[in-house]
C-alpha cells in the first residue's frame, strides 16, 4: 500500500492537536496508536515510512515535560515486576531455611530409626533368678 501524498502533513497537524490537547479522531493518548487514528494513518506509517515523526513526537512530549503513555505504562510495570521479584526472592529464602530443618529433623529421624532397629535386633538378656528370690512368672 503506497502511502498518502499528504501523509506527512497529516501526521504533523495530528501531532499538534493531540499535543494542545484538542484531538479530533482519538482519545489524545500521546501514544503512536492515538496518532496515526488522529492523522487517519495506519499505524505502520509512523513506525515503518516516518520514523523521524514518531521520534519527533516522543521528543515534544518530553519537552513539554510529559511522559509518553506506553513509558508510564511499562514504568508502572517494571515498578509492579520488582516488587513481584522481591516477594519471590523472600519466599526463596524462607524455602531454603525449610529445607535446612527439614534436612535436620531426617537426619534426627534417621539416627533414631536406626538405634530403635539396633536394639530390636539386638539379642536380649536372660533374666537370671538368684538363690533366695521368688521366682518370676513363666511366659505362657
């Protein structure tokens, strides 16, 4: 699709109108979506044929000491995926402190295990009844 022999022109008159805040086919976001629907461009034009307007754009809008919307968005997200990090980084070290006394208590369960088969297999005194002493109950 050839582009528009007005194009251009189009994309600069949209730029002003969204950025005096008097937009006439978008919301006015100060995003490229909302400037090419404003200049009635497909966006293509604005990130493939003219990327020196779009980069003029963003440039503007920092000047006029805004930011652009998609910057606040993935702003907004780089602030939502560190907190994210430090969450999953304290619940990794809570799962290691888990592991170290989980580790610890087997270890305790192990010795006890084997010192209760020692034992079981263990042969066993005989009980020896010395002179003078009742004698005990015979097993039946």
């Amino acid at each position: 699709m050839s582009p528009a022999h007005d194009e251009r022109d189009r994309i600069e008159a949209a730029m002003d109108r969204i950025l005096s805040g008097m937009p006439e086919h978008s919301t006015g976001a100060l995003t490229i979506v909302a400037l090419a629907q404003e200049a009635q461009v497909p966006r293509n034009a604005l990130t493939q044929r003219h990327p020196d307007l779009r980069n003029g754009f963003y440039d503007k809008v920092r000047q006029r000491g805004q930011v652009p919307d998609a910057e606040k968005r993935l702003r907004k997200q780089i602030v939502k995926l560190k907190e994210l990090r430090a969450a999953d980084a304290e619940e990794l070290a809570q799962l290691r402190e888990d592991v170290a006394g989980l580790v610890r208590t087997v270890n305790q369960l192990t010795l006890e295990n084997h010192q209760l088969r020692t034992e079981l297999t263990a042969p066993r005194a005989r009980l020896r009844v010395l002179p003078g002493q009742p004698q005990p109950p015979s097993p039946r």
